[in-house]
C-alpha cells in the first residue's frame, strides 16, 4: 500500500495482506519508522493511497467518495492517536461530544448522547474534570480522554496508536483492562500499536511491523 | 454528574470566533466600517434624487419660464430655497398666449427682504403671486386657509414659520414698507418655496409705491405654464424660446440639471470609493481568514480525522464568517443611519433640499447594505475555506 505526500512516494505497507475477524484484538509491533501509525491511518481511512485495497465488510474504503469516507471514519473506527488530539479551545466535555456532533441528525437523540458521554467519562476516571479545558490536564488525563472520545460512537474498529503512551504503569493497567473488557463484552475490535511487549502479550494476536512489512508472531 | 445536551457546529463557530476576540472585533468594525459607508452614500443619493423628483412634481408645471440666463438663479429658488431675484417684462404674458399647445400658465414675481432695509423679517423670498390663474401654490392654500389671501395677508411657507414664530396666532409683519398680517403657514411642499412668503400680486402696487424694492413697474419674475395633453413640452419649450427672445426655459425632466450633473459626478466618486473599500474588505477578510486556515489545519486534520465530513467544515467556518458579516452589517447598518440623519445636513448640497427619506426608503438602503455586508464578508472568505476542506486529515494532521 502506497500514499503520496508532496511530491513523494511512499511505500507504506509491501506486499501484505492483513484480514481483521470482529473481535479481533491485535497488536503491532515494530520499530519507529517502520510503517506501524501509516498502516493504522490507511485502515482509519485518514489517508488514501495511491496503491492497494482496503476492504471492510467487503467494501473498499479507498473507493468511497469523501462522504462514505467520512461516515466510515465516524461510525465504524474510533482512532486514538499518538499524540495529544484533543482540541484545545473546547472542554472535556465537547472534546468527548465531538464525533457526536459528525454524526447524521437524530442518529441518536442529545440526552443519550450526554449520558453516554457522562459514562465514558466515568469508565476513564475523569468525571470530575468535565468542563476543564485540555491545558489543565495532565498528558495522562488528556490520553484518558481522548480514549473515552473514541468510543463515543460505539464503534466496531478502534486503531489506537500508542494509546498508553503518557500514561503511568496502575492507569496503563488500568486502560488495557477497560480494552479488554469492551473487546470481551461489546465485541469491539481492536488493532494497538505498541511499543510495550508487556501489552502486546495481552492481545489475541500479535503482529510486527518491519520496513513496511507485516508478519505474525 | 449532569451535562447539559446542546453542543452544535454553531456552538464550536461561536467558541472559535472567542478564542482571538481582538481579531474578530477587527473584522466586525471593517464590515461595519464598510456597510455605514455604503448606507451613508446610498441614503445622500436617493435624497437628492428624491428631493429633485419630488420638486419638479410638486410644482405641477410642464415648463418654466424665466428671463434669459436666469436658470440658475430660478433653480437655486426652487430647489435650493436660495434667495435670489430675477425679472423680465410683463409682456411676454401676451405673448405666451399665441405659443400652440399651452394649456395654462401663471406667472410670480419673487421680491427679496433685506432684514433692517425694507422688511422686518428675516431675509427670504417673497412671492407674489397671481390667485386667478395660480395652479402651483393654490392646492395647498386652499388646504390650509379655505379662502383667497386678501390684500395686506401673507402666508408663510412652513420653514419660514420657523423664523418668523408664525404658529396658532397671527403675526404682523412689515415687508417693502407695507405691513401685513400672516394669517397662517402652508403645508410643506418639498420644495423651495417652504422658506417663502406668499402674498397677492395685487399687492405689488403698494410695494412699488415705498419704493423699497428692486422691482420695477411691469415686471415679473417666472412664468409657469401646463402644456395640453398629448403635447410634448419640450416642443412647446422650443416654440417659446423661438417665438420670445428674451426667456429661456426649463422644461420639467431639466429641472435640477445642474444639481444632477454634479451629483453625477459625486455618484461616480461615491461607486469609485465604494468599490475600494469593497475590495479592500474583501482583502481584509481574506487575509485574515487564510490565517486562520493555517492556523486551524491541525484541529481540522482532527476533525476529518474523527468523522467531519467537508461539509461540517464549510458549515463551521460559514457560521463564522456570517457572523462577523451579520453582526458587522447590524452594527454599520445603524451607524450608517445614524450619520445620514446628522452628518448629511451639513452639506451643501441638501442643506436646502426640503425632502427627508421615507421610512421604506430607509428600510430598503439598510436591508441592500445588510446584505452587501455579508455577502462580501463571504467573498472573503470562500478561498481559505475551500482549501481547509479540502485538507487530507493526516496530512493537516503532520502539519503541526
């Protein structure tokens, strides 16, 4: 799988083909630089590539005009990136309520919509912090959130890219446990990026990522 | 724990446009700025329009007759409410009545008081005119007094009522060295004759007698004639001018020919000035916009990223930019008003133009710059937004 940036070529994943069950859990591996975030964006659908398919239920994503895309990234993927994402002017609260916002009118009324936001809040350990502002949080608390934004929408997929990244060892714990949980009682797939062997022993299946090419442990 | 449940693209719009108060205050003053001009020209044109619209209507006659060269001064008259004088002989009364295609005329002679000289009131034209034939100030005399002036009576246009403290009582008045009684003030005509006296042309004997005027025996000082119906007046006008030597004419589209022609030329400043500011607004929003492109291509990566469609990207933006523009507009809409109502009258040009704006002449100027307001606001700001919607999210994403 190719993508371009600028002008540039890139080869992000060669000659793979990774199939996905529901309620996978899997993690990938690898050293910085070998493709790991890239392979998580193209399944997100956060880029297009030149190259390649992928397919979800049997559909390709990268087919999809820009509104299928949007809806596929809204409704079926919950994304936790590597770096802090929350926005820095909107509270805890809208920073949770954002993919909500995305979703198509009426797809679930406004009060359901808080509630739900009100438990993810409660499942990350934050509920006191919900009309902070990301600056007065820690990196670890951000990370918390921004966790519980990407389940807002009760997605089938979440790609977590270093999800436990700022965290400390108990919350590290603590997190890997809520990602069971939710794999093993609302069947949510997982695919994590992880440095942390530790973690990726947790997992069902684990996968490394070396120079743009995946294999399986 | 307890959330409240409203949180919208207008809810993150308004929160956006918080985040730098001092730029969005910027931008609400230039659109402000812009649409208070637009209005301020806008409500000056349409006044002297109106004004010239109205005084050639409101005299009712197809053409003016006036000595030879004195159009100018018969404009500044009527128009203007300047007070000038201008004669020519009697005789061409007669000779009117030989021109084909009149179907009435009346004729005024305009007299000018000098404070302290001849009159005791403040200086002004005085006009006397013929009751017989009298079709331009009779409608309203008739309104206000119910009866012929007298001899020894005067009626005072309504801005001179002012001057003179003519209200529910009557007022004696000393004009030429005649006395008379002001018996009562005509309605505003919207023209220049509002800062006139009206007396009888009976009277002009008296006022010959004590010598206290410019005017000599047999003279008057503007004829005003109705052509038939089906007759074209500027033919008749022509006919005149052929036939009487010494007048020129002015037909009724001529009237404010001269005020026409330099408010021309100011309409075409006024556009000229208005484009440049129109564009330099443009710009403005523009630059600032494509700022906040760059400055937001990260939180929008984010957004794409968690499921915004393109089109939740112009709405948010959209929302923005119509609130600087409809705010700024609402704000230059009134400071616009507010200036043409004050600032307008000092100048020249309609400090004695007699009408003021209609209210659904107001409403219309202030609804065209409204939405001139917004919509050049928008203008501005469609380029940055195009290019921030069409951002790759993890390409906005890495910017950072």
């Amino acid at each position: 799988m190719r993508y371009t940036v600028g002008s540039q070529e890139i080869t992000a994943v060669r000659g793979a083909a990774l199939a996905i069950e529901q309620g996978d859990f899997i993690s990938i591996v690898g050293h910085s630089g070998s493709g790991k975030t890239t392979l998580l964006s193209l399944i997100g659908g956060i880029i297009r590539p030149t190259g390649g398919q992928v397919l979800y239920e049997g559909a390709d994503i990268c087919a999809m005009d820009d509104d299928g895309l949007s809806h596929y990234r809204n409704e079926q993927i919950g994304f936790m990136f590597q770096f802090a994402s929350l926005l820095p002017r909107l509270t805890v609260r809208e920073n949770l309520l954002l993919p909500a916002v995305f979703r198509p009118r009426q797809a679930e009324p406004a009060d359901a919509v808080s509630r739900k936001a009100a438990e993810l809040l409660r499942m990350v350990g934050l509920e006191d912090k919900i009309n902070a502002y990301p600056a007065q949080l820690s990196g670890g608390q951000q990370r918390r959130v921004a966790i519980a934004r990407a389940f807002m929408n009760r997605p089938a997929l979440i790609l977590a890219d270093e999800p436990t990244g700022d965290l400390d060892e108990a919350t590290e714990q603590e997190m890997m446990d809520f990602f069971t949980a939710m794999n093993r009682t609302e069947g949510t797939t997982f695919v994590m990026v992880t440095h942390n062997t530790d973690l990726a022993c947790r997992t069902k299946r684990r996968l490394i990522m070396q120079q743009g090419a995946l294999r399986e442990e | 724990m307890t959330m409240s449940t409203s949180f919208t693209l207008f809810s993150i719009a308004i929160k956006n446009l918080r985040r730098k108060p001092l730029r969005t205050a910027i931008l609400v003053f230039a659109i402000g700025m812009l649409v208070s001009a637009l209005i301020f020209i806008l409500s000056f044109v349409k006044r002297v329009d109106s004004a010239i619209t109205a005084t050639s209507d409101r005299l009712g006659a197809d053409i003016i007759l006036v000595p030879t060269g004195a159009r100018g001064a018969a404009e500044d008259v009527l128009l203007e409410s300047r007070v000038k004088s201008f004669y020519m002989s009697r005789s061409v009364l007669e000779k009117i009545k030989k021109v084909r295609g009149i179907d009435a005329f009346t004729e005024q002679t305009y007299l000018v008081s000098i404070t302290g000289q001849c009159c005791d009131v403040p200086e002004t034209v005085v006009v006397a005119f013929n009751q017989q034939t009298d079709f331009i100030i009779t409608p309203w005399l008739h309104k206000k007094l119910g009866r012929r002036l007298q001899r020894g009576e005067a009626l005072v246009g309504e801005e001179s009522a002012l001057n003179i403290s003519v209200g529910l009582t009557d007022v004696d008045g000393i004009l030429f060295g005649n006395i008379f009684k002001m018996v009562g003030v005509l309605d505003r005509t919207g023209t220049g004759l509002d800062t006139a006296i009206f007396i009888d042309e009976s009277n002009i004997e008296g006022i010959l007698t004590k010598g206290k005027s410019a005017l000599k025996p047999g003279q008057i000082s503007i004829v005003f004639i109705k052509v038939k119906s089906g007759a074209d007046p500027v033919v008749v006008a022509n006919e005149i001018e052929d036939s009487i030597i010494e007048v020129d004419t002015v037909t009724r589209k001529d009237i404010g020919r001269s005020v026409l022609s330099t408010l021309r030329d100011l309409k075409r400043v006024f556009v000229a000035a208005m484009l440049i500011v129109a564009l330099l607004s443009v710009f403005l929003v523009w630059t600032v916009f494509s700022a906040i492109a760059n400055e937001r291509s990260w939180e929008i990566g984010i957004m794409r990223a968690i499921g915004a469609r393109e089109g939740h990207i112009s709405r948010l933006f959209f929302i923005e930019v119509l609130c600087i523009g409809c705010v700024g507009s609402v704000l230059g809409v009134a400071a616009g008003t507010t200036a043409s109502v004050l600032i307008i009258k000092n100048f020249m040009l309609l400090k004695s133009v007699a009408t003021d704006l209609t209210v659904p002449d107001r409403l219309l100027i202030a609804l065209l710059s409204f939405v001139a307001g917004t919509l050049i606001c928008v203008a501005g700001a469609l380029s940055p937004i195009q290019r921030l919607k069409k951002l790759e999210p993890l390409l906005a994403i890495k910017e950072e």
